[in-house]
C-alpha cells in the first residue's frame, strides 16, 4: 500500500514522487501518458534534471516507488493524493484549469474515504474550493500546497526548500500533509486555501518584476556608460536590495512565469483590482526581447534582412530541456521575422521539438552553428559556451559580432581577439 499519489508525472510530479520516496515514503505515480509510464516504470526519465534519475531508480529499486496509468490503481489505497497536471494560459490570458478537472474527475470515484486531496499544480485563486466543491465527497480534505522548485535544481529544491506552504480550512488535513515533509528542514507556513494559492502567484510576480527591473537598469546602464554588473554589487550590499536573482538577459520565460503572471493580473482584474504594475513588468519584458533583436540588428549593420543568425542556447534556462514560452524562441521569432535565418544550437535539442520553428537549423556543436553567420547570439547560459575558445569561433564566423546576453563572457577576452562584443548592461 502507497501512502502517496502523484496524479501527473512532469517536472513537478515527477520530482516530488522521487524525492517523496527518498524521504521514505510510498509513492505511486500516475499519469495518462502510457507511454511515459512505461519508460519511467523502468527507470528511463523522459527530462533533463538533475539527480532525478539517481532518485527514480533508487526508488524503484528500494520498491520506494511505482508507477502506472491505471487511476484506480493509482489513488485507491492512498492517505494523500497530489494533483500536479499541467495549468496553462488560454488565449484571454485566464488559466486552463480542464485538466485539473479532467484528472479531479477521473480520481474521484476511487479516492479512499477521508484521504485528502492536494493542488500541487499552481492553480487560480479559490481553487481549492471549488475542486472541493466539484469533489461532492464530504469527507475528503482538499489542500493547497504550492510547489516552488526550480527546473534545473528541482531535487535540490525539493529536499531543501526555502519554505513549505500549506494551505486548508481543516487542520487536521493539514498536520497529515505536513508530516509528510518532516525529514525536510525548511520554515512552514499553514494557511487557510486561499491565501496558499496567493502565495504562489506572489511569489513568481516579485521574481518577474525583478527581473523586469534590473533589464529596465541595464538598459539605463546602456544609455548612460554604467556597467551593470558594479551597479548590481553595488546595490546588492544593501540587505533590504541583496545580488539575488538580479541577473540581466534577454528577457524572463519559462513553463511557469509569463502565465502565472498573466493569471493574477486576470485575477486581480476580475476581483476588482488593475494590477497596472504588474502590466508594466510584462510590458517591458516583452520590449527586452526587442532590444536584443535591435543590438543583432544593429551589429549587422542595421538590416536583418539574408543575415544568418547564430544562436547558443533555445531553453528557457540552462540545465533543462525545456522549451516552454522561452524567451531563445522569442528572439528567435523575432528575428525571423525580420527577415534572418538562424543556425541554432542546445545541448538538449539534437533535432527539431515542438515549439522551435521549423526554418531553424539545429547544429549538432555549438561551433557548427557559427558557420558563415554574420553574427552569434548566447541566449541561454549553459555551462558549455562559457569554455568556448575565441579563435575557434571566429574562425568560422563571417562577421566576428557577439551579443553575450547574459553576460557570462569576458568582454575584453574577446575584444582583444577581434570581436566587436556586446552584452547587457556593460
Ligand atoms: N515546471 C515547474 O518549474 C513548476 C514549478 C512550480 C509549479 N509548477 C506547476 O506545476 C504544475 C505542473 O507543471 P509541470 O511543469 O510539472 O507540467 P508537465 O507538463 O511537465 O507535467 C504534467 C504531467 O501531467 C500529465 N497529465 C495531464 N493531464 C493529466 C490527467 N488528467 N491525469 C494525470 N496526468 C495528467 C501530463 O501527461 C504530464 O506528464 C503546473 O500547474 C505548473 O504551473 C511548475
């Protein structure tokens, strides 16, 4: 018998099962995708994260964890099921709740008497409530309990979180989720749903207008001769300001922010409140994307038109291979658009993926991608570009212009080797 169900096995469910079982738990993970199933069932992980295969097959090993696409199966004998399905953005900006209903409704008829029911997922504000509501099962609790992880350091972040959130109108569901974290060191906070569920959205809204901000500063740093980087340290040392997560780039992405985003600024709208601030960050984030297009643009001598593009980096982020609402494939569009043509290279991506426009070239090596391009663009900061040798890449270059985006190069390194070099901020 499991103690614990995940419903929906990705970057989050996924996570939170392995490291569910190491804590010591069983852990029954369910999913509709058969085919994932079976490649998980024996120990094949269908993402890049780090220490997340180490855990699965630990888990499966130590008969920790299991996995199958039966939902009876799944949530019959389980005190504590975990909804963690996707919640994207519909067109309107709203959030898409129809699988957290779907997968609510195809758990509910097998879900033991007093289990308790958890949203994982980050889902709009009064959705504990309403599952409950649709639930119809009295006796079952439904709690909030948003997850944080980062993609990239998930595990890490799972086993060692900064806060644990738990959210429900009854304590008692709450002390039962509780103990499930007990091994994990980490402050925790009980609330009541509604309050849980905005935590979540706060939380991501802090982190977009910080980053919104600090471009927003780069791009003075740009028109006044600052560089960037002393401006941050300098800031930094101030605690109430502090260096975190004030990295400039060319804009924020990813599975999660842009859409939760977009959901409390829907949110706050419905329930009466113009979250213009929050607009603000969007909007300028939105405008990072085109001042990175416009220092290409500029570089090749201000005409897109027939110039090849070389791009490092089509993740949102490094150390995933995950593509959602990127910003690479932002810039990526863009240039397009205007007319480039674009020599791409990710070592995650060997070929072409769902969301990378077909016109792209997907270069096996990052020095492939150079060949004969009038400029390079680091998009995503993987490690691999950092060791890059200079000469190397201007060898193959047609024009040796580099637009270091998130400042991981030295610019004199490759000024001195002939670059005309161009960052963020510096
Ligand atoms: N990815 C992150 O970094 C992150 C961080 C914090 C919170 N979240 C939130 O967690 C939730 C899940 O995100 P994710 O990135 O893990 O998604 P994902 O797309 O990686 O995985 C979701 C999984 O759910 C499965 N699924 C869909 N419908 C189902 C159903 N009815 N029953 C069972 N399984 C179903 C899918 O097949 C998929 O395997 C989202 O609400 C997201 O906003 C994500």
């Amino acid at each position: 018998m499991s103690e614990i169900a995940i419903v929906g096995t990705g970057y989050v469910g996924l996570t939170a099962g392995a490291c569910f079982a190491h804590l010591g738990h069983r852990v029954v993970c369910y999913d509709i995708d058969k085919e994932k199933i079976d490649k998980l069932s024996t120990g094949e992980i269908p993402i890049v994260e780090k220490g997340l295969e180490t855990l699965v097959k630990e888990g499966l090993k130590e008969n920790k964890l299991s996995f199958t696409s039966n939902p009876q199966e799944a949530v019959s004998e389980c005190k504590v099921v975990f909804l963690c399905v996707p919640t994207p953005q519909q067109t309107d900006g709203t959030t898409d709740t129809s699988m957290l209903d779907s997968a609510v409704s195809l758990i509910a008829q097998f879900l033991p008497k007093n289990s308790v029911l958890v949203n994982k997922s980050t889902v709009p504000v009064g959705s504990a409530q309403e599952v409950f509501e649709k639930l119809d099962r009295p006796d079952i609790a439904v709690v909030s309990n948003p997850e944080f992880l980062r993609e990239g350091t998930a595990v890490e972040d799972f086993l060692k979180p900064e806060r644990i959130i738990i959210g429900s109108e009854k304590p008692d569901a709450a002390q039962i989720v509780a103990e499930l974290y007990e091994k994990v060191e980490a402050p925790l906070l009980i609330t009541d749903p509604i309050s849980a569920e905005t935590i979540k959205y706060s939380a991501n809204a802090f982190l977009v207008t910080k980053l919104s901000f600090i471009n927003s500063i780069a791009a003075v740093c740009e028109v006044v001769g600052a560089d960037i980087t002393d401006v941050i340290k300098g800031i930094g040392y101030d605690s109430r300001i502090g260096e975190k997560y004030m990295n400039p780039g060319p804009g924020w992405g990813g599975s999660c922010f842009p859409k939760d985003t977009k959901s409390l600024i829907h949110m706050a709208g419905q329930a009466g409140y113009d979250f213009r601030f929050l607009d603000t960050a969007v909007a300028v984030n939105e405008e990072q994307f085109d001042r990175v297009v416009k220092k290409i643009s500029n570089v090749v001598g201000g005409d897109l038109k027939g110039k090849t593009v070389a791009v490092w980096g089509l993740t949102f982020k490094a150390g995933t291979d995950d593509l959602r609402d990127s910003p690479s494939l932002a810039v990526i569009k863009r240039l397009q658009a205007e007319g480039a043509i674009i020599q791409a290279h990710d070592p995650t991506v060997q070929e072409h993926k769902e969301g990378i426009p077909v016109q792209v070239m997907i270069s096996k090596e990052p020095l492939e991608a150079c060949e004969n391009a009038d400029a390079v663009v680091l998009l995503t900061d993987w490690a691999e570009y950092e060791t890059l040798d200079p000469n190397k890449v201007i060898e193959r270059l047609a024009e040796p212009n580099l637009i270091d985006t998130r400042n991981v190069f030295n610019p004199k390194e490759w000024e001195d080797r002939g670059f005309t070099y161009q960052g963020t901020g510096r």
